[in-house]
C-alpha cells in the first residue's frame, strides 16, 4: 500500500522569498566589496566573499524548491524532490570553501596588519546586519521541517551574526587603532561558519547517501509494525528520504492469519504518518516467509 499526505513540500510558497533574498544580497555584495576594496577591510572583504557563497547557497536551494515541485513522470517515478537533498549538500560544502579561502588570507594579514577605514566598515556591516536579518527572517518558519530551507536560513542568520561581529571590530579599531582586529575577526568569522555548516553537512550527507533520517528511529518503527494486529514478522525494512521534506518506507509483514489486510494497511500507514512523519509506506503482506518464497528476508536484515 502506498500513502501520502500531499501538501506544499516546503510546507508554504517560498518562491517569492527566494527570489527577494537573492536580489537584497547580491545588492548588498556589490556594496560590501566595492567599500571593502576602498576601505582596506578584510573582514568586510571575507563577509563579502561569504555573502557571495550565499547567493550561489540561496539560488541552488531556490532551484531544488522549483525543481521538488515537477511532476512525476515515468522515467523519474519520484519527480525531482531528490535536488533538495543535493542542494543543501552542495551548500554545505560551498561554506566549507568559502570558510578556507577566508582563513587562509586571515592568516597572512595576522602578520602584516593593514590600517583599515573603520567608519566606512562599520557603517555597511550595519546595513549587512538589516539585509542579512530580514533574508533569514523569510525562511524561519520552514526551517524546522526542510532541511533545504535550513540550509538558507542558516546562511543568512550566520550572516547576519558575522556582520554584527564586523562592526564590533570596527569600533574597536577606530576607538584603539589596533589593526589586527580585523584578520582576527575574520577569522572568527570562519569558525562560526564552520560551526554552523557541520550539522548541516552531516545531515544532508546523510539523506544523499539514503540513510534513516536523524529524528527517526529504525527499530521503533520496526517494533510499532510488529505490533500491528496479526503481524508476526517484519523484513526487508527501509526508511529513506526522498527530499529534505518527505520521507519513504517499504516493509514485508507477515501476517498468518487471513484477515482484511486494506484495513490493516489503511492502520499502518496512518500511524507511520502521525508517529514518524513517513508519508510515502509501501507494504508488503505475506502469510508465510516461506510459503512467499521471499529472497528478501535474509537473516540479519530488517
């Protein structure tokens, strides 16, 4: 039996809010680099490059969400929900370029200190702490469910963060005249990115290569199918997801009695819905493992 509860993968139209952070961050990159430039400011130079990365992060995660809502057709059975996954992966990996590239030209500066126009860097990190807050401000309430417009609003509220930090260094330069600030504070920038980057890169690595989902447990699930009325044994078990929104579930149940097994998948299917957030279960009724001749339920497999 195969179940779904169709809804909105993204659990709400984002389209517009894709499209509105890219144009705000690619305006704010261009100032950001042209006064960086002007000012001397690697911070504002590396908050540049990484608002740059994020542009590219915010258009793969807007070309995923477009793609996840085409229709199925009969060489792609599930659509394209799958360009979610590789969205958020390929994000996370981008942040991890970007997070070098900064620390390595941090590093250098660290020994050769360059004076920096302070007021000019304050005043449009400032404008970076605006823009960075309002892009992330679009994508906080699909953050919880999408693993793809995570990744986004992470992004932008990381931003939003390193740009406050920027103009933190900013003020203690113009108030000590201490140059050094500057790398350093590139470098923090680096490990908050880093920071924030691994448990996306974790989790999204996960799903590409079909892994469980973090928030679920193989063996409550194996254990709730046990439990269904007349159900004996459970085999072949897999719990993947399809997109960073849905997830999938094919089981064998056998089940000896000869009962009325609509009613029974009607049940299961519901139930992996509401307890473990699986909306697409297809399963397999057998009276007997033997009697199926079932190749697939080999010893030491679910």
């Amino acid at each position: 039996m195969h179940q779904c509860a169709h809804h909105d993968h993204s659990h709400g139209n984002y389209g517009r809010a894709f499209a509105l952070g890219v144009t705000l961050n690619v305006i704010f990159v261009v100032i950001e680099a042209v006064y960086g430039w002007w000012a001397d400011s690697l911070a504002l130079l590396a908050d540049a490059g990484h608002n740059l990365s994020d542009v590219l992060g915010l258009l793969m995660a807007w070309g995923g969400y477009a793609l996840a809502k085409l229709a199925p057709d009969p060489h792609r059975t599930y659509g394209w929900r799958g360009t979610t996954i590789l969205a958020a992966l390929f994000n996370a990996l981008l942040l991890l370029v970007a997070v070098g590239g900064i620390a390595w030209e941090a590093i250098g500066r660290m020994r050769q200190p360059e004076e920096v126009a302070a007021p000019v860097v304050i005043t449009v990190a400032m404008i970076g702490v605006v823009i960075n807050t309002g892009t992330a401000l679009l994508f906080v309430r699909g953050r919880h469910r999408d693993l793809n417009l995570r990744g986004a609003y992470l992004h932008m509220a990381a931003d939003a963060l390193l740009s406050l930090g920027v103009v933190v260094a900013g003020l203690i330069i113009w108030a000590t005249g201490y140059n050094w600030v500057d790398p350093a504070t590139s470098l923090v920038i680096a490990a908050v990115i880093l920071l924030s980057t691994w448990g996306l890169l974790k989790e999204s690595l996960r799903l590409a290569t079909q892994a469980v989902p973090s928030h679920i447990s193989p063996d409550e699930v194996e254990q709730f199918l046990l439990g269904l009325p007349g159900v004996t044994g459970v085999h072949d078990l897999h719990i993947w997801a399809m997109s960073t929104t849905e997830i999938a579930l094919t089981a064998h149940l056998v089940r000896p009695e000869v009962n009325n097994d609509d009613e029974l998948l009607r049940e299961a299917a519901t139930e992996l819905r509401d307890q473990f957030d699986i909306c697409h279960s297809t399963i397999q009724i057998e009276r007997s493992v033997h009697d199926a001749s079932c190749g697939q339920a080999a010893v030491g497999t679910l």
